[in-house]
C-alpha cells in the first residue's frame, strides 16, 4: 500500500505555494481579538469571484491566508487572488447534525448520517456498519485521551465532532478519494486529509449489506479482512485524533515518524477482543516482523531529518515498521523523553518552516542522544520483543 504521507504531501504541496514567504510568527489565529481571527475573503479565480468565511489559521508575510471553514476544512487562498477581506464576529456554535448535513450536501446522492457523542459519520452503506464503525472510533477516542493524560500530556476535547465518511463501493470511494489523492486512490484502503480534517474510508469486507441486523460485529471479525480493515481504520482514526486534541497542529511540521510512529501503535488488532480492538498496549506484529526483516544499521538519523523513506513507495513500509518500532522503544524506555519531545511538536504553528538540523536538533535535545548513539540500545530492545507472544 501507498504511504499515507500522501495525502500529506498534496496539501503541503498546494498550501506551500502560498507560504514560501513565511508565516507571520504572530498569526490572527494566536490573538484574543475575534475581529481579527475570523475574516469574509472574496477570491478571484478563473471560474470568478467566490467568497469565503472561516478563521484565520496562518497569514503569510505577503499575504496569503491559510482559513477554516465552518465545515472545518482548510482552504488556501492566494495573495493575488484577494479581492476584498474584511472581519467578521466568530460563528455561532453548530450542532453535531448541522455539520453533518453540511457535509452530506458536499457528498454525492445516498449518503446518510450516523451520529455518536463525540463523531458525525456519513455513510451510503448499512447503517449496521456505520454504527459497528463509529463504536470503533469511540473506543478509540476514549483510550487515547486516557493513555495520553496518564503518560503525563494534557490533550483536550476536541473542539468539533469528528468527521469520518465511509463508502459502501470501493470504486465510489476511489473517484471520490481522487480529487484528494490522485491517481494512487487506488492504493490507499482509507486516510485522513489534513485540509479537509475528515476519515475517508470504505467498507472492505463488503458485510455491510448483507449480514443480519445485530450481527454485523461478528460478521466482520470473522472474515480474513477484518484485522486489516481494523488496523486502517484506527490508524486514520489515531491521526485525526492527534491533530483535533492539541497534540499537533494541522499543516504544522511534526516529523512523519512521530505522526506515523503514534498511528501504528494504536492501530495494532486485537481479534479476540470486542470489536478486534482492546486499545493500546499489543505489539504490533506485523511491523515487528517487518521491522526485523528490513531494517538496516544507521537507518535512524535520516528518518529524524527527513521524510523522504515515506514518500517513496520504495521504502515506506520500511519506514512505518521503523517508526512504530522507534515509537515502541521510546514508550516502553525513555517515556518521558518523548512526551517532551511531543509537547515540542505540539507547539509547532501550521506551515511553520523546519530543516533537517532543526529536526536532528529537537531529537537530540529531547532523547538526549543523537540518532546513532540511540540505536545499539533500540535494535536490542526490539530483537527481544520476538519472545512477546499474545
């Protein structure tokens, strides 16, 4: 499969071209002052004037803005572009169904709503499916927030309910899915896009339309797809929750190994729980095998500075296997190193600039080691996971 660092690179691609000035170190989005968080833009393009209304996320030196909408998706707009701008008081609050039927008019014909305490689901496959998912997310969201406050962060509610879209037809979801990744739709079973700030996956197993009513749990689990379609939709589920609760912020530079090291420890299955998820605490099996089979001795230090082994079909399941595997030895050994070194990484702003020295600089200041010095500890700690069964 495709890395998910994918979905990733298109929005950095497109939200760079309007930031290569520099973010203001002092955005709109950081004051006290409604009257300069919140802006009506009116833009001009090839197919006219349109107009939106949204927070100001990050302004550029030169102007340009990065904005939220009401649906919470980021749009970027360009400084050429802007025909007017001018503020606006902040929106009043929106229930969980009026987002939901915000988003449902965004979405072809069929798609219906499924919503939970803390989740607004839209779905055109069963609702049995929908709901079986949705339970998913909420075990997810609830052992997330407990693993983290007792590891000694501080991750917030977050502010809006969380937004997944489930398709019931694999070739419905890769059209859709094309406009955001591209010709490699095909590749990717599920992600989560940092614009649009939503879960996009679809139903794997294809249980959703014929299992019995009350019996859709079972029926999934029991089909040889049901680990992997746990895996993905936790993973996508883990990334969503780290941008919305403070622990990163959207477009904001966090290392690929971290983001993607904290999405494949909680992703790891549990079939013989309820719902094929216990939460965390399982080692991951499948990036441990593949961990021990690719990884090569000095490895670790261009996986701190850059994010070129995800991008590169080559070499991304190696680079998850190394980031689970790196994210692993850092909370079962150097747990408060890490939450240090995260709570760096929360303080990142969206499109803030970094560099390889930069990121090599934040590793060593947090783990106290550079990469190399690190690494005869870790590939040691990893080879005696092989004795851990389940």
């Amino acid at each position: 499969m495709l890395s998910r660092r994918h979905a990733l690179g298109i929005a950095l691609a497109t939200a760079e071209t309007v930031f290569r000035g520099g973010v203001r170190a002092e955005t709109a989005a950081t004051t006290d002052d409604p009257a300069a968080t919140y802006a009506r833009v009116a833009v001009a393009s090839a197919d006219g004037v349109s107009t939106f209304e949204g927070r100001i996320v990050a302004e550029a030196v030169d102007g340009g803005l990065l904005l939220q909408l009401a649906s919470q998706r980021y749009v970027v707009v360009q400084p050429g572009g802007i025909r007017s701008r001018e503020p606006v008081a902040p929106p009043a609050a929106e229930s969980s169904r009026d987002l939901g039927r915000r988003i449902l008019a965004e979405l072809p014909a069929g798609f219906e709503l499924h919503l939970t305490r803390h989740y607004v689901v839209c779905f055109n496959t069963s609702r049995d499916y929908a709901k079986w998912a949705a339970a998913l997310f909420e075990r997810l969201h609830e052992a997330f927030g407990n693993f983290w406050r007792q590891a000694g962060l501080e991750p917030r509610v977050a502010d809006e309910p969380l937004v997944a879209v489930i398709f019931a037809r694999r070739a419905d979801y890769e059209a859709y899915a094309a406009r955001d990744l591209g010709a490699t739709a095909d590749r990717i079973a599920g992600y989560y896009n940092f614009l649009s700030n939503r879960v996009t996956t679809y139903d794997l197993t294809g249980s959703g339309a014929t299992a019995r009513p009350g019996r859709i749990g079972d029926e999934i689990l029991s089909q040889p797809e049901a680990a992997g379609l746990v895996s993905t939709l936790v993973h996508e589920a883990t990334h969503q929750m780290v941008y919305n609760t403070g622990l990163a912020q959207r477009l904001a530079p966090v290392p690929v190994w971290l983001n993607e090291g904290i999405a494949t420890v909680f992703e790891a299955p549990d079939m013989r729980a309820a719902g094929g998820w216990r939460g965390l605490g399982q080692i991951n099996r499948n990036r441990l095998e593949r961990f021990r089979t690719s990884y090569q001795a000095g490895s670790l230090e261009p996986l701190i500075r850059g994010d070129e082994a995800f991008r590169n079909t080559a070499t991304a399941l190696d680079a998850y296997a190394t980031a689970w595997a790196l994210t692993w030895f850092f909370l079962e050994t150097r747990k408060p190193r890490l939450i240090g070194y995260m709570r760096v990484q929360a303080a990142k702003p969206a499109l803030a600039e970094d560099s390889p020295d930069a990121r090599l600089r934040e590793f060593t200041d947090a783990f106290g080691a550079a990469p190399a010095d690190l690494e005869p500890a870790f590939i040691r700690h990893l080879s005696r996971l092989e004795l851990r069964r389940p």
